[in-house]
C-alpha cells in the first residue's frame, strides 16, 4: 500500500474545544478511518487533529481519497484509494463522508460486518437504506450514528429516538437546507438575481461547485424522508415526494409574496405522521408562502428550523445552522464520542412498514402576469367557478413591463389549482405561477 501525506493547515479555531470530558483526556485516542476527504472529510480531519493538540481525543487512522496526490492541507492523514487499507488501519470508528449511494453503502456495510461503529452525514444513504444499514448495526452488535445526516446544525435525532412520548408528533414543517435558504434570504432582502446569489453560496462554502441537489430539492427530500421514518415509524419512498427545485422564484415572486404578509421559503412539511395511522403521509418540499408570523419566516440565511407539532397543535420547534462542512463537523465528532462509548447500543432492528406518500392539500400562492389583466373580480369569478378562492390578493400593479397580480387561496389540491389555473390562462391570456402556501401549518 502506498500512501501520500498533503502540507499542514491544522484548524486553530475550534469553538467545541471541550468535545471529551477531562477523564477521557489520558485514555488512548480514538482511530477514525475516513471514508472521504472532500469538504465534510477535511473538516472532520482538521477538526479532530486540532482536539489531538488539546490532549489526543481522536486521531485519523487513515483517509479513503479518489486523488491522492491533490493538496488538502493535512499533513498528519495517511491517504490511500484503497479501501481495504482503511479496515487495516484499526480505527475504532469509520466515518463516512464520501456522500451518495456507491461505494457508500458497500463500505458503510463493510464496516459493519467487521464491527466497526459507523458515524455518517450521507442522507442520500439514510434516507434510501435505512433498514437494511440499521438490521446489519443490530446484528453485528454495533452502533450505527446519523445524526449529522438532518439539521447537523441542531442534533436532536438521537434525543427523540429515546424519547417515544416526545417524539409523539402529527406533522412537521421546517427549512432544513441552508444552501437554498440563503439564496432565497439574500435574494428577498438585497434584491439580487438568483445567478449572482447562488455563486457567492459557493464561494462561501454553503453550495457545492454542482449545487443541483439542493437548488432542485433532493437533499432536501431525502432529509424529510429520514424525518418521517424518525417520527412516523414509516418507511417511504424517496421520489414520491412531490419536490419543486427553488430555481425558478423570481424578484417578482419575492416582492409579491412580501406585500401579502409574507416570505417565499424552502419548506418541507409533512402531515399524517401519527405512529398508528394507516392512511398515506402527505408531503411536500419545495419553496412555499409563508405567513410573517409563522416562525419559518423569520428564520434567514443558511439557519435551519424544524417545527413539530403533536395532535393537539402543541408546537416544538429546533433552529440552528444549516450549512457548511464545519457545523457537519462537529456533529459527526459528537457522534463518533457516542459511537464508541461503552455504553454505546446499535439501533433497533424493527423493519418499518411501507407507507405511500400524497401531495397534501394546500394554501396557494398565485401570480399573474401579461400585458393585460383582468379585473380581480373577473380573476375571482373563473377561479371561483372551479372551486378556488383567494384569502387575499394584491392591488394590480405593473412590474418590469408586465401587469402583475397576485393572491393566496385557501386549501386545495394540486390537481384542482392547476385546473383552475389553465382555465384562467386559456381565458386570458396571462401567464400564471404557483406556489405552496404553508397555511395548515400556520
């Protein structure tokens, strides 16, 4: 095996200086094997190299690479592409930052197979494995740790799965991808086109040189379907989710949205999540209205907020950061101490039921455009023919050169307010966009 050292940049700034209490301090240092060393990966790295300084809590037994030959700035990591090099290392924990399905999963079972615990943030893995990652912890007898993988930024995950009563919940609403949060932030309050935001996004760490799974909602879905599995007991499938990608809000959408009384937001929510219930779970993500005074509206920049709501409406609500490799970091360091605690457990070995997911009945934001509208009550009449109503509207007004209006409806399906809408649009002429309104959950 060959293995290559990069030059040193030890992370200095480390807010978290006291992950490990002072009798863990003389213990030997945990082994970490790294499954990747990307951006998440290097954090990890730095960060557990920077603890190693303040007394040896962790040490990197090895990094799995694609390059090992490209500068990550580490030089203390022992990079190799092979992974079998790795399980030779004697970690006492891999940590799995390659991220997506393959050779994820093969080496995340790998691992597991040879009773290794394993920490990762891969929410594509979770979210789509599981039962099959979770059985293979519990059989092997070792502790499978995920935290990192939804909201990394607020860990609360492992604190609702002991806590049954608790985590007794009905619904959930919540932003929990900082990337696409920002953008819509930054675009709302400087008023800047959605190109221009997004590059600073990359340039600041929050949105990948690629950033389509989370402008287009992916990683958004996979954490919501993590999210019903944790609370509802359910296993779904991934791409039922009705999912809308945040590229196509515009200035106009923006400026429209705030003289409703609200903000255009990345939300995912979803309803039915009672842990006896039967029926299909109603979900949605995608960018959405949202009233100024539901807590989502107020929660800006690359935050993440999750609200949970038990069937009376009691609301419990989470909000921390949302983005960048460092809060990951953290979290999946937290995780590791927990993984290879003594006490450490594997997680149950219940196979969960399958449940169908349905796009819920919703609020609807609504914006018309063309170089002639008709008058509100003309609007209000052919959308009220096919069973939609506006709550409220905006005074029509003209916007780049185009006469716009807009409205939010009550509750109704997809189905209907499409119908409805290319109704209007036969009639008139205009151009009309939807979207989401987060209504039931207000």
């Amino acid at each position: 095996m060959t293995v290559v050292h990069a030059a040193d940049d030890v992370c200095q700034d480390d807010a978290r200086s006291s992950l490990e209490p002072p009798a863990r301090r003389s213990s030997p240092p945990i082994r970490i094997g790294l499954l990747g060393l990307g951006q998440v990966g290097a954090a990890v790295a730095r960060r557990a190299l920077a603890s190693d300084r303040r007394g040896r809590v962790f040490e990197i037994s090895g990094a799995l690479v694609r390059d090992p030959h490209r500068q990550r700035g580490l030089d203390r990591v022992a990079m190799t592409t092979n992974a079998e090099a790795i399980f030779e290392s004697r970690p006492d924990v891999i940590v799995e930052a390659l991220g997506g399905l393959e050779p994820a999963r093969t080496l995340v079972l790998e691992a597991i197979a040879r009773g290794i615990p394993v920490v990762t943030a891969n929410k594509s893995l979770v979210a789509r494995h599981y039962d099959e990652l979770t059985i293979a912890a519990s059989r092997h007898g070792v502790a499978l740790r995920f935290e990192a993988s939804v909201v990394a930024g607020v860990p609360f995950l492992g604190t609702f799965a002991g806590r049954p009563h608790a985590a007794a919940i009905s619904s959930l609403a919540g932003i929990v991808n900082g990337t696409t949060n920002y953008i819509l932030t930054s675009m709302t309050d400087a008023r800047r086109s959605y190109a221009d935001v997004l590059a600073e996004a990359q340039h600041l760490g929050y949105a990948e040189p690629n950033p389509a799974n989370d402008v287009q909602g992916v990683d958004a879905g996979e954490k919501l379907a993590i999210l019903i599995r944790q609370f509802a007991g359910r296993r779904i499938d991934v791409d039922d989710i009705e999912t809308v990608g945040i590229e196509r809000v515009s200035a106009t959408d923006l400026a429209l949205a705030r003289e409703l009384g609200g903000v255009l937001k990345p939300v995912v929510a979803a309803l039915g999540l009672e842990r006896q219930a039967t029926k299909a779970i109603r979900a949605f993500v995608g960018p959405a209205f949202v009233p100024e005074r539901h807590l989502l509206a107020s929660t800006e920049n690359a935050t993440n907020a999750l609200c949970l709501y038990d069937v009376n409406g009691s609301r419990l609500t989470f909000s921390g950061p949302g983005a960048g490799p460092d809060v990951t970091a953290v979290t999946i360091l937290d995780d590791v101490l927990e993984a290879t605690a003594s006490r450490a457990a594997p997680v149950a070995t219940t196979v969960s039921v399958r449940a169908d997911v349905v796009a819920p009945d919703t609020g609807w934001f609504v914006q018309l455009s063309g170089t002639k509208l008709p008058s509100a009550v003309e609007i209000a009449d052919l959308l009220g023919a096919h069973g939609v109503w506006a709550q409220r509207t905006t005074t029509a007004a003209a916007r780049e050169g185009q006469a716009v209006h807009a409205m939010v409806t009550y509750p109704n399906s997809r189905v209907r307010i499409d119908r409805a809408v290319q109704v209007l649009c036969d009639a008139t002429g205009c151009t009309v966009r939807t979207f989401r309104a987060l209504e039931p959950w207000s």
